[in-house]
C-alpha cells in the first residue's frame, strides 16, 4: 500500500491488461481466496490493476482502463487477516499499533516466527509456554546452541491484553508498536500486505525442541474494504514499496 503523502504514489512498473491483472490477482493470493474480476473505466480508482477484499475469502480483482490520478491504497489506515495453521494468527496493523493474537494448545509451548519461512532464517518470534507466559525471541536454526537452545531471549515490547483458555486451545492477545523496540523485535507497516510466518508447538510446557512446525502466510487487507494497486514484478508484490 503507498503512502498517499509520499513520492511514491503508484505501481512503478503497471500491469498492462486485465488478463495479466486477474492471473496476478490469483497467483498473489494463490489458494487463501477466490478471486472474481471485472474491468472498466472508474474516475474513482487508481488506474491499472486493483484488488480489494470481500468478506467470505473473496477478492475482487479490476483493471481500470481509465488514467486517473487516484493514490494507491488511499485512505487506507490500518489492515487485518487471520490464518489457520499450527497456531492461528490473526494480526491488525496500523501506523503505531500491531495487536496480534496466536491460539495454540493450552498445556504445551507454541509460537510464531515472523517474515520467515524456516528457523534458519532467524526470525523475530512470539512465544507461549504451557502457562500462557509470554515471551519474544530471535530463533535460531535448529534451536540455537547449548547456551541459548530457544535462540535470544528480548527485552519484552507487548501488551497481553487477554488471554483465555477454551476447549483445550489458548488465545493470547497481544499489542505492541508497530514499528520495533529494535532491529531484532521485526516492525510492521501498512507496506506489509503478506507476512510469511513459521509456527510451531511443543510436547511440554517449557520452551524446548519442537513437536510439530510448518510455514505459512497471513494476507493482510485494509480495514474499510479499499482497493489496494497490484503491480507487475520486479515491483513487489501487491505494489507494496
């Protein structure tokens, strides 16, 4: 999503035709959603290819032939999605506040490292022991060394806002800035409309080897429903900047 009140106003490299605009909305979102697609002229959108989110997992995806001056992902303050996968994760992100809430077992560890698809990666990580105490780490491949075998503990930055335990799951809410308490605590911006994420649980309370792990994406979408620019590779994708 571009900021309206930056230089950066629209897709550098444009997606050319709706074919192209509706074959990039489903490889973006790939199997999260169904896509439905139109095209015409719109005074009202940003020209070229757009995707906005519909409830019930559907995406409409329009190419706007019309030149229009129209700001990409204008109006938009704040995104929010959900993914099921070992642990359930649902995060709203906004300039200043990223609230995050992950559901796991309740009687062992589990957690979710963020903009990563492997431990190896080194990720920014939030976990839950079987108390439902939480803590933030940097994991480390194959959980870290003899001295730090869960990776490097962080100075804490979230909130719990709630926690509850129902039918054997345990759904902790969490909020903290949005942008890092420092380069390791990872930050989220409105930039962010896919985050990759690996999510794992444990066999006991404590904080140890894993029992199960997967890689998995959450797909963010503005709050109110606004259409957001999808650009053509090698812009990033969603014609995030």
């Amino acid at each position: 999503v571009f900021k309206c009140n930056s230089k950066i106003t629209s897709c550098a490299h444009k997606i050319q035709s709706p074919k192209e605009c509706f074959e990039a909305a489903q490889s973006a979102v790939g199997k999260a959603a169904t896509v439905q697609t139109s095209e015409g002229a719109s005074d009202s959108l940003a020209s070229g290819c757009t995707i906005s989110h519909i409830s019930g997992g559907f995406i409409n995806a329009f190419f706007n032939t019309k030149q229009t001056s129209r700001c990409c992902g204008a109006d938009v303050t704040a995104l929010q999605g959900n993914a099921a996968s070992l642990v359930n994760l649902e995060m709203r992100v906004s300039n200043d506040t990223c609230t995050i809430s992950l559901t796991g077992p309740v009687n062992v560890w589990f957690g979710v490292g963020f903009f990563a698809q492997a431990m190896e990666d080194k990720p920014y990580a939030i976990i839950v022991d079987g108390n439902g105490v939480v803590s933030e780490r940097v994991l480390a491949s194959h959980m870290g060394s003899a001295a730090n075998p869960a990776g490097n503990l962080l100075a804490s930055s979230v909130t719990v806002v709630s926690k509850i335990v129902k039918e054997g799951k345990r759904t902790v809410v969490l909020s903290r800035p949005s942008v890092g308490a420092s380069k390791q605590h990872a930050s989220f911006s409105l930039q962010d409309l896919e985050v990759p994420f690996i999510s794992a649980i444990g066999s006991s309370p404590t904080l140890t080897y894993h029992l199960n792990k997967t890689a998995s994406s959450i797909f963010l979408w503005p709050t109110a429903g606004q259409p957001i620019c999808l650009c053509e590779q090698p812009a990033s994708p969603f014609g995030a900047a």
